[in-house]
C-alpha cells in the first residue's frame, strides 16, 4: 500500500498531529511518527511496510510548519508550538495543510521564490523537499503565468493541486489589487 492509501497519513491529518505533538511537549519528527503510528494502530490499520515515505513526509511537514512560523525548532533538535501555532490549531481543528500555511508571509515568500534561489537538498538537511503541486501552481501565479500553463496531466491530482494553488494566489493578488484601488478607508 501506498502512503496515499492510508486516510489517516494525508498532509492536513499529519500537520495537525505534528502541532498537537509539539503543544503537549517539544517534539521530534520522531515522535509525531510514533504518534501517527499510533493512531493508525488504534483504528486498526496496519502500518505501511515501508516506512521510510512517512518519515520524509513528517519531516517536511515539520519544515513547513516552522517556515510559517508554527513551530520553532529549538537547539536541542525539538520543536515547540508558537502562539501562531496555537491559533491556527484553533481555527483548523480538522487539519492543517498548504492552503492554510499560504495564509503567512513567511510562508508565501518561500514557495514564491524562484527554484534556483532555494537551497539545494543535502544529506545534512533532512527537510529539503521540492515543492509541491500546490507551491508550484501558487509561485506560477505569482511569477504572471496562466492556468493554462498547468504542467500536470488533465484529471490528475498535481494537476488539481496546481490549479488550487494558482487560484489561490490569484484570488490574493486580486483582493491586494481591489484594496489598493479602494484607497485608505
């Protein structure tokens, strides 16, 4: 079985497991994972055999939580729950996912960045991950490219994801752009 198999490890669950981990305690990727595991367990699923895609998935999770100002990694390798943090678990009691962290600035202007200017993947940084089909569509947006210049086969999900992303950006560009044209209130 593939990660995308088990309901309970999608991107909104394992974010919102990960912040919940770290407001009880600082946490690890680690322990969010043993956590996930647990929940799998407790509604009688099996583990996936390979768990290695879980861990990666976790440890971005993680990295994008702590880009968005969520979490703060502090010197001893945990994370800790920010005050933002705490909001947000407040407000998406359901789960957390990109459309949520494209709400932060610090956010937005890391998947908004061109490819070339994010750090390459190396081995000393577990969290390098390529954007997703939601940061890619969002940062074509953003860069003036066209829906149409989805990458993604049609019916796809990258290509729904893509185009959520782009939507998203362009409907925040346009409610910038109806502001400013609105003037001081």
């Amino acid at each position: 079985m593939e990660l995308e198999d088990y309901p309970l490890l999608n991107e909104p669950n394992i974010m919102l497991i990960a912040l919940r981990t770290a407001a009880e305690d600082p946490a690890t990727p680690d322990s969010c994972s043993r956590r996930l595991l647990r929940s799998l367990r407790h509604a009688g699923e099996s583990p996936p055999p390979d768990l290695a895609p879980l861990h990666r998935r976790v440890e971005t999770a993680f990295r994008c939580l702590s880009i968005a100002g969520l979490l703060d990694l502090a010197r001893d390798g945990r994370y800790a729950i920010t005050q933002r943090g705490r909001q947000v678990l407040r407000d998406h009691p359901t789960g957390v996912d990109s459309s949520v962290l494209v709400s932060f600035p610090e956010f937005r202007s890391y998947i908004s960045r061109p490819r070339q200017e994010k750090p390459e993947k190396v081995e000393s940084d577990p969290f390098a991950r390529p954007p997703s089909a939601y940061d890619e569509g969002y940062s074509a947006s953003l860069h003036g490219r066209e829906i149409t210049d989805n990458p993604y086969e049609f019916d796809t999900t990258g290509h729904i994801e893509w185009e959520n992303g782009w939507s998203e950006a362009h409907e925040e560009d346009a409610r910038r752009r109806d502001a400013t044209a609105a003037g001081p209130g």
